[in-house]
C-alpha cells in the first residue's frame, strides 16, 4: 500500500494540525526510526510512501483542514481533493480540534475527526480516536495491564475536572452560545455545539454513582483542568494521581468534555479499563468491526441517572473469568486498533 501526500502543503508553524500519521514521518534528518518507534510506536517499515500521485493507494492531505480554513487557503484543499477525484483517487482528511470546522463533501473525500456529533455525520465522516502515549510503559514501566480481580461491588474511578455550580453552568452554556452564534452568522468556521455544561454533566453523574449503595466510588473532583497545571503536565503528581485512579478501579467514568469526546475513554482502554461510556450522541472509531457495547458500559444520555443501576447489571452479568479477559481484551483492543499504527493500519488498508 503506497501512500501519498503534498508535501508542499507542510506548515512547520502548524505542525500541531498536521495530519496525525504524518507526524511520526516528517521530522527533522537527524530524526532516527529508533527514535521514532520510542516516540510514536511505529516505525518507517510500517508504510510505504510515494512521491508520485498516480502511484498512491492512498491519497492524504496534508495538514487538517481547519489550517487551509484559518490560512484562508481552502481552495488550495479544494482544489488538491479535486485534481485526485479527477484521478479516481480517494483523499484521506483531517477535521481537528474540539468542534471542528465545516468541510464541503466530495464524494472522494473521506473526513476522520474526534469530535462531532454521529446523528450529524455525513456517510464520509469516521471517528478518530486520540491518540496517546502507552501509560503502562510511560508511568508504570510495564507491557502488562494490572489486572482487577471481581468483586461483588464494582469499583468505578474518575479522576479530573467536574463541577455542580449552576454559576459555572451558565458561564459554560453561555460561552457555548457566544460560539454558535458567531458560527451561524458565518463569522466562524467552527460547527455549532450542544448547550449544555460539561463539567455539569460530568459532576452530575459522579453524583448519582456516589450516592448509590449498588458500586463503590473511588473519585478524584478536580475544579479545574488538570487541576490547573500547565507546566511539566506529563511528570506532575496530579498526573501520576489520574494514572493511579485508573489502575486502581475496574470502572471508568468516560463524559464528554468541551469537545464531543473523551480523551479518558481512550486512557481507559489503554489501561485495561472498562469504560462507563455516556452517551451524547458520539461518534466511536471503527463501530463497523468493533461492537463497542459488549467493550463498555453503555449509557445514554437520556439514561444517565440509571448510571449505577447500568453498572450494576454489566458487572453482575459476567463471570469472574470474563471480567479478567475483558480487561484484557480492551487492553489488546487499543494496542490493535487505537494506537496511531494500528488504527491507520486497519483504516486505511480498507479504503
């Protein structure tokens, strides 16, 4: 499989929107594949690149699209998913960021994002997962999951940002508003968002877990991101603390943040983890292979303060074997199909 993109299009001062495989491979000369395998877990013998178009199997652009929205070089993408229409070629893009920006459809066009809503989704727009680094080996210097055994009660973790004032509820939904409104009278690109707090929603079910005598609670509330931190994020304690929270519980908490995704569902996983999924009409990565409701607690949103009981039901529905191999199978799930090498290597050799 030969894989192409415009290497012209690259932008070194928006390296932070350049399109997620690329990151590993367009590095400095003295970039070695040791190096790379160390930083991203994939190495130059995994794909194969090619500087000719019409040799591509696969077609990327370049950087996301919001960078040819906020450089005003659109037409530049436009015309670039054009010319491979042109060539019977598909193109492979980007749509970043918490919201998202629109993105004219092309019928050759195939768009990956983390956020957005599924029930908004055109028939070319897939889920991204988010990519990570391996917490097992960066924080606990391990290739094994520390594995839970059954108990009768289960045990549900959360650790970060949550918060029941109504006050900061409203500051939330009205910043929300503020971006919308800019959207719909066009002086934005950004998709419009629900209206509702997160923060809210995330405090309001660790409520309704907590004042449930059907699991135990292990939390950590935090009133801010990260606990405010935003220097040496990756070494601070409060880091090291969210890592512990998730070894130490079977059950993880997984809702929304300011985008329509978690990022801890995906830390979760990694984690050997079952997730604790609300949800508000998200969009999971590879939900054509992967049947994610036998992976997660499945809890709609509309469900939400049947939070426990739905706990509850999952745990007491397996068998102390099957909870092991579940976590162990989450585990091996995110090796294969969630980490930047294995999501690509099954998504892209589809196409």
């Amino acid at each position: 499989m030969k894989i192409y993109y415009p290497l012209s299009h690259y932008d070194k001062k928006y390296r932070g929107l350049l399109f997620p495989l690329l990151k590993p491979f367009i590095k400095g000369k003295a970039f070695t594949d040791a190096q790379r395998m160390a930083s991203y877990g994939i190495s130059e013998e995994d794909f194969e690149f090619t500087e000719v178009l019409e040799e591509a199997d696969v077609v990327i652009l370049t950087m996301a699209w919001n960078y040819y929205v906020k450089t005003k070089q659109e037409s530049i993408a436009i015309a670039f998913v054009k010319e491979c229409a042109a060539l019977h070629k598909k193109v492979v893009a980007f749509n970043a960021g918490d919201f998202g920006v629109r993105i004219p459809y092309f019928k050759n066009l195939i768009v990956l994002r983390p956020s957005g809503y599924k029930s908004k989704f055109t028939d070319n727009e897939y889920s991204l997962p988010t990519f990570i680094a391996d917490p097992l080996k960066k924080y606990f210097v391990s290739d094994t999951i520390f594995e839970r055994p059954y108990q009768t009660k289960a045990v549900i973790g959360f650790c970060g940002q949550a918060n029941l004032s109504r006050l900061n509820a409203v500051k939330e939904i009205f910043m929300t508003l503020l971006r919308n409104l800019k959207s719909y009278l066009g002086f934005s690109n950004e998709e419009p968002q629900q209206l509702f707090s997160t923060s809210f929603l995330r405090a309001s079910v660790l409520r309704t877990l907590q004042k449930s005598d059907a699991v135990t609670t292990n939390f950590i509330v935090r009133k801010k991101y990260r606990a405010g931190v935003t220097q040496n994020k990756d070494s601070h304690k409060t880091t090291l603390e969210f890592y512990d929270n998730l070894r130490d519980s079977d059950y993880v908490v997984c809702v929304r943040g300011a985008g329509n995704f978690s990022v801890r569902f995906y830390e979760a996983m990694a984690m050997g983890r079952i997730p604790v999924f609300i949800n508000t009409d998200c969009a999971l990565p590879l939900d054509n292979q992967i049947d994610w409701r036998k992976q997660v607690v499945w809890v709609e949103y509309k469900e939400r303060h049947q939070v426990a009981q739905k706990v509850k039901q999952f745990h007491d529905s397996i068998s102390k074997e099957d909870f092991i191999d579940l976590q162990l199978v989450n585990r091996k799930l995110w090796e294969e199909r969630l980490t930047i090498l294995g999501f690509f290597n099954t998504m892209l050799r589809d196409q």
